[in-house]
C-alpha cells in the first residue's frame, strides 16, 4: 500500500484513504494521502487523539492535516459529516446527508468526494 501511495504522488496522481494502516507504515503512508475519508473511530485511531465530540475530531483533523493530508472528510456520530478542506472547516448536517440518488448507492459524501477528486484533477 505504501508503495502504490508513493508512486501515485510521484506521479502527480491525488490518492484517497478510506482505512486505517497498521501503525508501522501510518506515519509514513499519511504524506502520500490526498483524501481521507474516516469515521470518529478511525480518526482517533488514525491520530491517537481521543475523540468526544466536534472539538476533539477538529483537533485529529489538524493532525492529520499537519502529516500531509489534504483534504479530510469524517462521518460523525451524530450523523453530520465534518469536511476539511482548503485549510477551511464545513460542517454538514445530518439532514443534508441523506442518500437521495440510485436507491442509496451514491450518498452525497460519496458525490462530493467524486467532485473534490474531479476538482483537483482538472488541467
């Protein structure tokens, strides 16, 4: 994985993270990660923060951020969704994330990382 990761960055390629690595090529892995895209769970697991509420998963956002990562997306307990990008926070709310399109295959999270990628791949 770390390999795959390192070529596409090498590459221009953007690389999206949608689990947590073992511990012993986290560190390494996370500055090749363009997206990542975690729960609370995995994101105290993913920055060793402990995760209790909006204020502590900004903080593991930060960490993440200051490893490398771009762009983070957490889906929160309480159904919201919390987007860093562009050095910017946006809050979603439950209400706007749910899944409208194909029968709930293709929630809007799923949308706006499809977009976020497009975005950032244009020439």
């Amino acid at each position: 994985m770390l390999n795959i990761a390192k070529t596409a960055y090498s590459q221009g390629k953007r690389t999206v993270l949608c689990t947590v690595p073992e511990e012993k090529i986290r560190r390494k892995l996370l500055r090749y990660v363009s997206i990542a895209v975690f729960n609370e769970f995995q994101m105290g697991k993913a920055t060793k923060v402990t995760i209790d509420g909006l204020p502590s998963v900004k903080t593991a956002t930060l960490r993440l951020y200051g490893r490398g990562v771009e762009t983070i997306i957490v889906k929160m307990n309480n159904g919201g969704t919390l987007i860093f990008a562009d050095e910017n926070f946006q809050l979603l709310e439950a209400h706007q994330n749910k899944a409208t399109a194909l029968g709930g295959a293709i929630t809007p999270e799923l949308k706006m990382i499809m977009e976020m990628i497009n975005n950032h791949t244009k020439p």
